[in-house]
C-alpha cells in the first residue's frame, strides 16, 4: 500500500535496511546552518489605526502582584480564585498583570497615555520598558507632546521625573484631573496606611511637573478626538478615554478592571487597591454596560498584551473577546 507520499512500507523498510548497513544516515541527513536566538524579548509595542489617527500599544513591562487573594478580590472565594487561574493556566502564586501605553499621532502630535512605572522595582523587575520600546519605535521621551495621566497611581506616572530629578519628558504637556492632583500630593496623607506610602514618591513625580499639568474636565474634548469621562473608584479621579477619528472609536478604559478573567466574570468584585471600591464597581458595570450596548472595543491597561478587544455579556458578568491583531497595516 503506498503512503500519501507515494512511498510503500517495502520502499521504506527497504531504504532503512540500506542507510543502516552502508552507514549512510548521518551522510544523508540535511545540513542545518548555526544560529543562536537573540537573548532578550524582542521590542513590545503593537501598530494599529483609530480611523485616521496612527495608533500604537507600547509596554512598560509587566507587575507581578505575588498571591491572588481575597483581599485583592474582594467578594469571590479562594477557591473561585484559584480554580479560575489555573483552570486557564495562570498561576494563583503569582498575578502577573501587563502595562499597555497608549500611543497616538494626532495631526503630528505624540501623545502618551500615562508613562509606567519609572524605575521602582515595588512590583517586580519588569516593569519600567517604555523608555527601550519607545527607541524601537524610532521616539524618544524629548519627542512626547502631550501626556495623559489616566490616574496618579506608581504604574502610571512614575516614570514622569528620572531618580536625579531630570524631567523624563522635558516637551510634553501633561493632563490629569484636579482631584487625582491633590490627593496624591496631600502631604496629610503620608501617615495614613498603604496610601501613605505612595504620598511621597508620587509628590517627586508630580509637583515638578506643576506648571505643566492642564486639569482635565468631566466630559471635555482635552486633545482632537479625546474625551474623557470620568470613572472614579480607583482613585479619586479616575479617568476613562474615548478615541475618535472618523466612525472608528476606542475607549482606553484604564483601571477600570484588572483583570481579563476574575474582575470580567465578576464585575462586582471590589479591587483591593481601589480608593473607593464600591464607587470603582459602579464605574465598571456603567462604563462596560456603555461598550457592550454601542459594541465599542476597549484597551485595558493590565490585560495580556496589547490589551485591545471587545467587551460581551456572558451571565451575570462580561466577557473579553482579544482583537485578531494584525500583522500587516
């Protein structure tokens, strides 16, 4: 019987019978050239289009969170948390969440959705990137106009003032809310616990950069085709971003969720870093109600890379559909 490549058992046998007696099967084996696979991960960032506007995911790493535990999912059993992950072959030991930055070329302006983690290590060795991923780009830090700070949380905008105090990005003008503003540079706060210890470096961060901050307004078009609606709970000024060119829109809904698996299945689970978090649930389930009714995609800052899909209904929560990326413009 022949085999789809049109060779028999005989043929075969007969062939191997061959190679083994003359010493034939090393002489015949096909030469391979030598490589060696670079070391390092190759450059993370991610091109796509919002209508007209050059759009682009660039990473500032990732933070591993240690344990996933109630305290940081308030409402879901252990056991709902630890089934859930490793059902979906995550680790419950360590929460691995992605910094996803917002990058767009509007009218030949660059703007940056927030700047990452700077140079703490508070949440692990690999956050910190986007500085090298911008360099791939061909950007530097000097080539930014316009920051948008989502929230003042360390992942956010710590990377705004180098640790000699040197301006990160000297040329760009930044836009946060009032509210975020002054709680996070409120030195009253610095004895209060957890929140008092991010007082401090955030002031290194923030009041430098004073003169420069535009306080942004509920429902106000900040930069062309930027709305910001605001979302709070996670912080007091938590601030989510509809992108808008032509009949394309992306809403970049910053903290809203952390999670694409246990905060999506369920949404009423109350984030332990939130400021507020019966206020950070009622902004979620408003704001994903809002996407799943007009179908409108979503970039999400700690979701697996690039963080782009679609938001559905599945139950009682929602559900994260990735974008197909594309790999050709």
């Amino acid at each position: 019987m022949l085999d789809k490549f049109g060779l028999s058992r005989r043929s075969l046998l007969a062939g191997a019978s061959l190679m083994t007696a003359g010493g034939l099967a090393s002489s015949l084996r096909p030469a391979f050239a030598k490589g060696v696979l670079p070391p390092a991960q190759v450059p993370a960032f991610y091109r796509f289009q919002i209508g007209d506007i050059d759009a682009a995911v660039v990473s500032d790493g990732e933070l591993s969170l240690g344990p996933a535990k109630t305290d940081m999912f308030n409402g879901i059993s252990q056991d709902l948390i630890d089934t859930t992950l490793t059902d979906n072959f995550l680790s419950s030991q360590n929460l691995v969440l992605q910094e996803n930055i917002l990058l767009l070329n509007i009218g030949g302006k660059l703007v940056l959705f927030d700047v990452g983690s700077g140079t703490s290590k508070a949440f692990g060795p690999n956050a910190g990137r986007i500085a090298d991923n911008l360099k791939a780009l061909g950007i530097t830090r000097a080539d930014i106009d316009a920051i948008v700070l989502t929230h003042a949380h360390p992942d956010h905008c710590w990377g705004l003032v180098a640790d000699d105090g040197a301006l990160n990005f000297p040329n760009a003008q930044i836009f946060l809310t009032e509210a975020d503003y002054n709680f996070w540079t409120d030195e009253a706060k610095i004895s209060l616990p957890f929140i008092g210890d991010f007082i401090a470096p955030t002031r290194k961060q923030l009041v430098p950069n004073r003169e420069r901050i535009t306080f942004i307004k509920d429902g106000a078009e900040i930069l062309p085709g930027v709305v910001a609606m605001f979302a709070p709970g996670h912080t007091v000024g938590h601030t989510v971003f509809m992108v808008t060119s032509g009949s394309k829109t992306l809403c970049l809904i910053a903290d809203l969720a952390h999670h694409h698996l246990l905060t999506m299945a369920n949404p009423k689970v109350e984030f332990g870093f939130d400021t507020d978090r019966k206020q950070g649930v009622a902004s979620r389930i408003r704001v994903f109600d809002m996407l799943v009714a007009q179908r409108l995609p979503m970039l999400a800052y700690h979701f697996p890379w690039p963080g782009i899909g679609q938001v559905v209904k599945q139950g009682e929560g929602y559900r994260f559909i990735p974008v197909v990326q594309q790999t050709v413009l």
